[in-house]
C-alpha cells in the first residue's frame, strides 16, 4: 500500500494547499507554470508546504524528466549522472533537477552546477528551509527566481487532513470513524506542515484499537498524538532566530502577552541560554536608562533561572519578559553607542587631549596633571573642560531619552552647565 502522503499528494495547482500569494490568480509562480516556461527556481520555505508538489507539477507541465537529489546525502557525481541522461531516451525533452535542502552542498558545488544551467541542459528547482541570500552563492542566485513559501494555516490544512482521513476511510478492511473535532485537531497543531499533518493522520488510523468491528478515532487521541508537533525549531536555523527576533520585538512593543508567548515557545523546545542572553540585551538596548534597575532585576532573573534549570526557569524568565515589557522604554544609550562606532570605524580616532592622558605614560606627567582640572573640586562636582578629540569638535551622541528618568538627569545638568 502507498504511503498516504504519495497517495494524497496533489496532482494540479488547484489541489494544492495554501500559498495563494504564489499560486492564486494572477500570482507570478503561476503563470511561470501555466506558461510551460522552463526557468531556473529557488524555493525557500519550512518543510511539509508543498515545494516538492509544485516541483512535480512543473516537471509534468513542461514534460521534462524529473530528477529528485538531497544535498545532504547527493555529491557532485550523482549530478554529473543526472546530467548524461540529457538528450537520450531517459529524458528527451530535458532535464528537471530537484535539489532539496540545497545549503548543504558547499561553495564548489553550488559552482558546478553552473555549466549545466546556463547550456540549459538542466533546469534547476532548489528548495531550502534556510534564508537563501545566506546560505546561497551569489552566481547561482543570480541565475534563479527566488519564491518564498509560508507555512499554512490551519484553516489551509484542513481541507488536506479531511482529504487523507477519507482516504484512510476507503482503504480501511474496518468501518474507520473520527469524531468532529478530529480534523481540525490535528489541522491546528501540525505548525503549518501538510507533511506532517498527512503522517498525523496515518498514524491515528494505524494506532486506532478495533471496538465492536470498527475503528473510531477521538479528539483526545489526535491531541496526544500532536501534542509537540506544533514546535517548528532548529537552533542553527532560520526559526531560532526568528522567534528571538519575535521576542525582542514583542518586548520593545510593549506587548507582554506576545513576550511571554515567545518565551514559552523557546523554552517549550528546551531553549534555555537563547532567551535568556536575549533578555539582558533586551534590558540594555529597549529599556535602557528609562529603567535603569531593569537590567538588574533582569540579570537576576537570569541567574536564577540558570541556578534552577528547567522546566522551573520558566518562572524568573517570566517575571523578566513581563518586567521588561511594561517597563518605560528608551534606546538612547544604544543610539549613542552606534553613532560611536559608527565615527570610529569611519576613521574619526582623533588625538585624546592631552589632561586626559595617563600621568604616569611618560615625562610629562607634570604637565598633564597640572592641566587636568578635577571635577571633584568644583561646586556641583563639575567644571568645563574638552573631552572629546579636538578633531571631533562638539560632536553629540548621546541625546536624553523623552522618559521620566533621562529627563529628570536632563534638568539637573541642564542647570549645573548653564551656572
């Protein structure tokens, strides 16, 4: 018997789940198929949202032989034998090369694909679940179309799942039932993965226990099943990153309800160092010197949940998120740092004024402490006097945040530097 996910796969455009903005009505992706154009593609997405249907409905469409090859396990050779197939009786119209999870073959290899492109012997589909502009060589970007495929939603999903249940339903010796809810059960928690809501499927049909001749699956039997599928994580990949960048960005918005969701997402996966490196940056560059303490109470938080491990971490990294969240926010100091750097890196390493410099660095030391006028020996613990390089001029990086704390620091200086 066929696996169910062949036996389901989609046959037409109109069959497949999901991705109207590639193959909606108008949508580009689509007239390139429609057309029959044979065209050099890159398909960058998470897996199970149908990049290897589309590829077997464009090797149908321009009938050329379709080739399927994963960089993981294929070298440089296994094309080289794709590639004499061209013009024989194993593939008169041409080649179709599938390469899945393409960041895996290294420079070279993404190189040599090169010569076979562009004498069309072959037209090239590359999937990968990775940022293609990271893990892509320029030459063989340049030479393709880049599509990004999105995970679907469960409304999506849940045509395909209702599909394979039915399937199951007819190839089923026993009288195979569900309950309602079992469909968009499983719909919801496969994160957007066709894949594996299909596998889902299959196994609930497999692990179904006969009762009175019949086969009956429940809710709570595609909840036990699913109950992680919904992670969708890879600490080197794209998703890593993003749901810290989600993190991050929830906080600076101020949203407490998103940080905690985010959180719970990187903890769930047993990401521990991850989130709580973010929350000190976090408290640094968000939250700054609106709330000075943040950082503090952050820090402590993080070293509490180092201390006490997981699942218990959750609780400290909480109370950080939701601190930081609703804490007033300021990215002044950052600011000022950047545009530091920014100077520097442009070359601007004037000369330190000469009070400044160390006393003991040589036989002037006299003369340098002579000219260096003590702050701590003025009213106010504050008297005038160059700073920066002379070269720098008046330069300003650091500009008062518009919160509480930098302004009440503003008013104080303000009148101590105007007396």
């Amino acid at each position: 018997m066929r696996p169910l996910a062949d036996e389901i796969r989609p046959q037409t455009l109109e069959e497949v789940a999901g991705q109207k903005h590639l193959l909606g009505e108008g949508a580009l992706l689509r007239r390139i198929i429609e057309s029959g154009t044979s065209t050099n593609l890159i398909f960058y997405g998470p897996s199970g949202t149908g990049k290897t249907t589309i590829a077997n409905i464009i090797a149908k469409r321009t009938e050329k032989a379709l080739y399927h090859l994963n960089a993981t396990t294929a070298s440089l050779q296994d094309v080289k034998d794709v590639i004499a197939d061209v013009d024989t009786m194993l593939a008169p119209n041409g080649v179709l090369l599938y390469l899945d999870e393409i960041q895996y073959f290294n420079k070279k290899q993404q190189q040599s694909l090169l010569e076979f492109m562009e004498n069309g012997k072959i037209t090239l589909i590359a999937s990968t679940t990775e940022n293609p502009y990271f893990y892509i060589y320029n030459a063989l970007l340049s030479r393709s179309t880049v599509f990004e495929f999105k995970p679907l939603s469960p409304e999506e999903t849940l045509p395909a799942v209702e599909r394979a249940l039915r399937i199951e339903q007819e190839r089923s010796g026993l009288p195979f039932t569900w309950e309602d809810s079992v469909p968009a059960t499983v719909a919801s928690f496969c994160g957007g993965d066709v894949r594996k809501a299909i596998n889902a499927v299959e196994l609930l049909y497999r692990a179904a226990k006969p009762e009175k001749g019949a086969l009956h699956v429940t809710r709570e039997d595609a909840l036990q099943l699913a109950q992680r599928s919904a992670m969708r994580y890879d600490r080197e990949g794209d998703e890593h990153y993003d749901l810290l960048s989600a993190l991050q960005k929830s906080i600076r918005g101020s949203d407490p309800d998103a940080a905690v969701y985010y959180l719970a997402r990187l903890l769930a996966a047993g990401d521990l160092l991850s989130p709580c490196r973010r929350l000190l940056v976090i408290a640094a560059e968000d939250v700054g010197l609106a709330y000075p303490q943040a950082i503090v109470v952050t820090k402590a938080c993080v070293d509490a949940a180092l201390q006490i491990g997981l699942p218990e971490a959750r609780l400290p990294l909480a109370e950080a998120a939701v601190l930081l969240a609703t804490a007033p926010k300021s990215n002044s100091a950052h600011n000022a740092i950047i545009a530091a750097m920014a100077d520097i890196e442009a070359g601007k390493v004037g000369q330190i004024p000469r009070h400044l410099q160390n006393v003991h660095a040589d036989s002037a030391g006299t003369g340098k402490t002579a000219s260096y006028q003590y702050p701590h020996n003025y009213p106010n613990h504050y008297v005038k006097q160059r700073y920066l390089p002379e070269s720098l001029g008046d330069t300003r990086y650091y500009a008062y945040g518009d919160n509480k704390t930098e302004q009440a620091a503003k008013r104080y200086w303000d009148g101590i530097k105007k007396e």
